[in-house]
C-alpha cells in the first residue's frame, strides 16, 4: 500500500508531521505531458517550460486523495497555432482553471477558465509565464493566494467538513483558444518561494510527499513577480 509522509515546511525547517486526510482550498500548479496533466514535480519558480509545453493552475477543494487537475487538456498547436516565437525565446501554453462553484468560498460562480499561449524567454520560469500572460496576483507574505482576484479572499484555508459537491468528481471542459492571439514576450523575472516541490499553506507552509505513488501534491506559491 502506498504510504503518504507529510511534511511541514516552516521557516526553512522540515518537520515530519502525523498523516491526516486534510482538505485545503488552493491554486495548485501542473504540467501537460503526453496529453495528461501531472502535479509539478518543482515549483513554478524553478520550473523551465520548453517550447511546445503547456503549463496548468487549477483552483479546488482537495485532499491526498483527490488531487484536482485543470479540466481541459487543450492541444499545443491549436493553443499556440498564432503565436510566433522571436530568436532566444520560446512558446508556452497556460491553462488557469478558476475551478467549479463548489470550489469557491462561498459557492459563488468563479470566473470562466481560460487559456493562452505566450512567448517567453528561453530561460524563463513557470512564474513567468503567468506574468506574461497578463495574471493578476493576490499576494500574502509572499504567498500567491488568488489569480486575477479569484478567491478575493483567502490564502489555502483548512476545509473541514467537505461538502458533497466539492468532493464530486469532475467533469472535462474544453476551453477555446484566443481568438487571435498575439506573440507577447517578457524579459521580467518572477522572483518566487524557493519551497520544495510540493507545498500547502498549513497556518505556514505546508509540503506532502508522497511514497510509493500516491500523495497529496499541493499548492504551488508565487511571490510577487518582480526583477528582484
């Protein structure tokens, strides 16, 4: 049986901390790879998309047991069919789920996802990708708790109890590519936390690491982006 280690992050320390089926409300950051979407195995700060790669944030209610990926798995080149990628740079798709109602704080509608496809620096990171594509970030201690004012409030809160909708499964959606995307470059740099690969906001931060093949991947934060 897999076994499920979790850590707690906290001013630079690692602390083993008892196995609990905890539920928290948070962005959480994943990659496309062969059609299928995978947690970040780095945060978005020490990630480096290639071109040809497509980058996903999905907002949900979730556990070590129900990991809530981006319900759309748009195809590259129809994402990025538009979009030119100049000399040093390199294209990335973005897919931001603002998740279901049930997701929500309050079971309000969240915004209609999204996704584009911009054009970056060879070396830029997967926070940079965010920025070039024009995401507003709520910020708290450094921690990205809301993209493009969803949830207004809030930074990773403890759910407990789970309600029945917000443990339902999901349902695929399909998200149309912008109608006429545009090459959009940027040279900033995302001046993000340096945390571990996989992370949750536990009143500090918190990462789960998951033995044997099932775990709880958590919450990708995101300083604000800045040159440093």
């Amino acid at each position: 049986a897999a076994i499920t280690l979790f850590l707690v992050v906290l001013a630079g320390g690692v602390i083993a901390a008892p196995a609990q089926a905890a539920a928290y409300r948070y962005w959480g950051y994943f990659q496309l790879t062969n059609g299928a979407w995978a947690f970040a195995q780095t945060g978005s700060a020490q990630s480096n998309p290639k071109d040809g790669s497509i980058e996903g944030w999905r907002f949900a209610v979730a556990d070590e047991k129900s990991i809530r990926n981006p319900r759309a798995t748009p195809a590259f080149d129809t994402l990025c069919a538009s979009v030119q990628a100049a000399a040093g740079t390199t294209r990335v798709g973005l897919v931001l789920d603002y998740g279901r109602p049930a997701d929500s704080p309050d079971s309000t509608k969240p915004p209609a996802p999204r996704a584009t496809c911009v054009a970056v620096p060879v070396k830029a990171t997967g926070s940079d990708v965010l920025v070039a594509a024009g995401a507003k970030l709520r910020l708290e201690k450094s921690l990205t708790c809301g993209i493009d004012g969803w949830p207004a409030t809030g930074c990773g809160p403890l759910v407990d109890p789970v309600s029945a909708a917000a443990a339902a499964p999901d349902t695929t959606i399909t998200i149309a590519a912008p109608a006429s995307s545009t090459s959009k470059t940027t040279t900033r740099t995302a001046d993000t936390d340096s945390g571990g690969s996989l992370g949750l906001i536990l009143g500090g931060l918190v990462a789960a690491l998951a033995v044997g093949g099932l775990g709880f991947a958590a919450w990708r934060r995101s300083r604000d982006a800045t040159d440093g």
